[in-house]
C-alpha cells in the first residue's frame, strides 16, 4: 500500500519515525522521490512508555536513533517550533530544517455560539490522558483549592490513563469530567469555559494551547523547561510548578477571584492570536 501511494506521489512527506514512516522513507528513496519529514515526537513521549521517561540516556538514545535511520536520510526537517529544533540538535548536531507553527485551524477564529457547560467555574483541559501530559497534577490541584466546591474540570481528550485519572478524581472528590469531543463540539466548549490550565511536562507546540487562547481563554500553563508552552505564558500569573498541585490550586484560586484582571489578560492575547491563524503560519 505505501508503495502505490509513493509512486504516484511527487513528495513524500513522513509524520513519525517508526515503522509506517521509515517504510515510507524506505520506499521513497527507491524511487528517487524527494522527502520531508515533520518533528512531531519527543523522545519522553516514546520513552513514557517504557517508564523510561526521566532517564537522560534512554532519552538521548532514542533521539539518536531517531536521526541515524530517519531524520538524518530526509531531504528537509519540519520544525513546529525554534524550542524542539534547539532540544534536538544539542544532541545529533545541525540538520537541514525549517521551523513552522502548525498553527490554529480557521474554525476556530469563526464566531460560535459559547456552550456553558457547567454552572460553575469551569476549567478545560486538553490532551492525551499519558504520563507526560501530567493531567494528574490537576485532579490534585482542585482538590486542594480554596474554591473547590464551585469548580468543576472537564479533560478533553482520550488515552490509556483515562480509568486510572477517574479514579484518581473520585478518591479526591475533584468535579472531573473526561471526554473525546469533535472540533466543533470542543470549539463550543472552550467559548463557554472560564480557564484553560496546560499541565504536560513535555510538549512540542501545543497546538491544545494556542485553540484556546484563541478561543478567548486565559492560560496557566506548566513551567517544564522541556515544553514549548511555557513560551505563551504573560507572565508569572499564567505559570505553575512542575508536579505542583499547590502551586497549580494558588493559581487557580487567583484566577477565580480576580475576574476583571482576568479580562485584562483576555484582551492581551487576544493580540496574540492572529499569529496562530495556520494560513499566517
């Protein structure tokens, strides 16, 4: 199958480099076909898996494995940030590269109607329920804020810890919702929430961030030096500590009090977010 499609293809362009990408790049280059190739894996989102996800060796390995048989045998590499460019190259050295946001999909600078979907104050949370998205530190945060009886979490998304965090939500009777929704259905969501809070410890881009940031959100994001994120923060206002649920419930509470200055910041990125319009990028 990957060979029809090659052959009939003026450019090859892989995703990932595991099996399905380097057939692809395998196939391509018999063909003498041009190929590019995008970075969309970090080695802790492998690595997470094999409870390997702090190891720097394990870590450092799979980057240069990842290079040796496939970055390094592509005619370009994309980028989706300057942040994972720098990360990657510290440790196989220059690549031929371009950096490009994958940017925000235009649905989400349409208007939509704000869908409510709780009374109380409400938090969204977007991603793939894994170890380096870290939603854990969140469950714990609401439990330990001041308000935590007029909050209530609503995790977008789905993944293999989904039954161990609804558990996690029950034993500390956090308000938690956990959910898959389509574009549009998340698009409503996101009008109609009060606080969007970015808990990964590894992160790319995050393209999560950026829709809600131009869905009129405010952001608290993860200060993890290895994610990109931490880069759309105002200040220290829209951070939290890694693996701090305190720290995370102090700034959840200040957020919940300070409504007009909440406004404020609303306004400010506002600004932002026509940078993350896909056709700008």
């Amino acid at each position: 199958m990957i060979a029809d499609a090659v052959s009939g293809a003026d450019v090859v362009h892989l995703l990932l480099p595991f099996s399905m990408g380097r057939a692809g790049l395998k196939a391509a280059r018999k063909m003498g076909k041009p190929v590019t190739a995008s970075f969309h894996c970090q080695a802790e989102n492998f690595t997470t898996h094999l409870f390997l996800m702090n190891s720097k060796l394990a870590n450092k390995i799979t980057y240069k494995n990842f290079y040796k048989h496939f970055f390094s045998k592509v005619d370009k590499v994309h980028y989706p940030t300057a942040f994972i460019r720098d990360l990657f190259e510290k440790t196989v050295g220059k690549t031929n590269s371009v950096v490009i946001s994958n940017g925000v999909n235009e649905m989400f600078f349409k208007e939509h109607p704000k869908k409510r979907a709780s009374a109380k104050f409400t938090i969204v949370c977007t991603g793939r329920f894994s170890g380096e998205k870290a939603q854990h530190v969140l469950i714990k945060a609401a439990a330990l804020a001041k308000h935590k009886e007029d909050i209530k979490i609503i995790f977008a998304g789905a993944g293999p810890l989904q039954e161990k965090y609804i558990k996690l939500a029950r034993k500390y009777g956090a308000d938690c919702e956990f959910n898959l929704f389509a574009r549009g259905e998340l698009i409503e969501l996101l009008g109609g929430a009060d606080l969007y809070v970015h808990t990964a410890t590894i992160e790319i881009e995050a393209i999560a961030c950026t829709e809600a940031i131009v869905s009129g959100l405010v952001p608290v994001i993860c200060d993890s030096p290895k994610s990109a994120t931490r880069a759309f923060a105002l200040d220290e206002n829209n951070l939290f500590k890694m693996g701090d649920p305190r720290d995370l419930a102090k700034k959840i509470d200040f957020w919940y009090e300070n409504k007009e200055l909440k406004k404020e910041y609303k306004e400010k990125y506002k600004t932002m977010a026509p940078n993350f319009d896909q056709s700008m990028c």
